[in-house]
C-alpha cells in the first residue's frame, strides 16, 4: 500500500508542478496555447510519471525510485526504515 501512496504522490506532484509550469509559461511567453491543452499536456506528464516510476519498482530497489534509497547519506539522515 505504501508503493501506491508514493506512487499517487508523485503523479500528482508532476501533475501540479506542469500545469503551474506550462500556464505560467504560457502566459508570461504569450504562446497563445489554450489552457486546457496545457492541463491536458500536465496529464501527460503525471502519466510518464506514473509509467517511470512503475518501471523503477520492476529494476531498482522495489521503490518508485530508479535512484534507491540505500545510499550511506540517506541511512545517516534517515536511519533504517
């Protein structure tokens, strides 16, 4: 269950962080791009999100990382989880 709440959280993180990205973008640029194309561009990104991390679980470490989480840094902050 944790995996899916990673999982959701980064899909929507991505989701959120493109559409600020790309409407902003696109207003301070004046692309002239519709706002909904730009959200549906968002939702494209949520899913290579979606899609990258899922392919991390099958090489990595099982985590939606393709980084791990065993790095010495990270057990030094972090401890043993």
């Amino acid at each position: 269950m944790k995996e899916y709440l990673d999982l959701l959280e980064r899909c929507g993180a991505t989701f959120v962080q493109a559409a600020v990205a790309t409407i902003s973008g696109n207003s301070f640029l004046d692309m002239g791009v519709s706002n909904w194309k730009l959200v549906a561009a968002s939702g494209f990104a949520a899913v290579l999100s979606v899609l990258k991390s899922w392919a991390a679980t099958k090489i990595g470490d099982k985590s939606c990382s393709l980084a791990g989480k065993t790095t010495a840094s990270e057990e030094s902050l972090y401890g043993d989880e």
